[in-house]
C-alpha cells in the first residue's frame, strides 16, 4: 500500500478510535451519575448532568486520543507510513 491509502486508513480508524473513546466515556458517566443521583432528581440536575457528561466525555477523548496518538508516534515512526499531512511539524 501506499502513503495515501496509508494516511486514509490512519484517519478512518483515528476517528473511529475518538468516537469509540468519547461514547465510552460518556456511558461510563452517565452510569455513575445514575447510581449517585436519585429518582426524585429533577429535569434540572439530569439536564446538568448530561451537559457535564458530554463535555467531560469530548474533552476526556480527545485528551486519550491525543496521548494514544503520541504513543503510537514515538513507538512507530509515521513518517515512511504516512502521507506528509497527517505528521506532526
């Protein structure tokens, strides 16, 4: 293969992996918030609860994302593998 379908296949399955992590993250805390809070909490408190949620679940992924990312870069070079976009400067 060459460095183009290279670089396609990293970003399919990049995005993959971010979309993986942040449904991940946000299941996780949902399912904690859920077991905290109780059934007699407001549409207020869940409405807050899943705004924090989600922020915390993108910001969390994209964190992970980023240092898995790095990993990869220091364990495998990427630049024989990968068109000259997707490499860091």
């Amino acid at each position: 293969m060459n460095k183009t379908v290279n670089t396609i296949l990293f970003m399919v399955a990049a995005t993959l992996l971010n979309l993986i992590l942040i449904s991940l993250i946000f299941l996780v805390l949902i399912y904690l918030f859920s077991q905290i809070l109780s059934e007699e909490s407001g549409t207020h408190v869940v409405t807050i609860t899943y705004l924090f949620s989600i922020f915390v679940a993108v910001g969390g992924g994209f964190f992970l994302y980023h240092k898995i990312i790095g990993w990869i870069n220091k364990k495998w070079p990427m630049d024989r593998y990968l068109h000259s976009r997707v490499r860091e400067k």
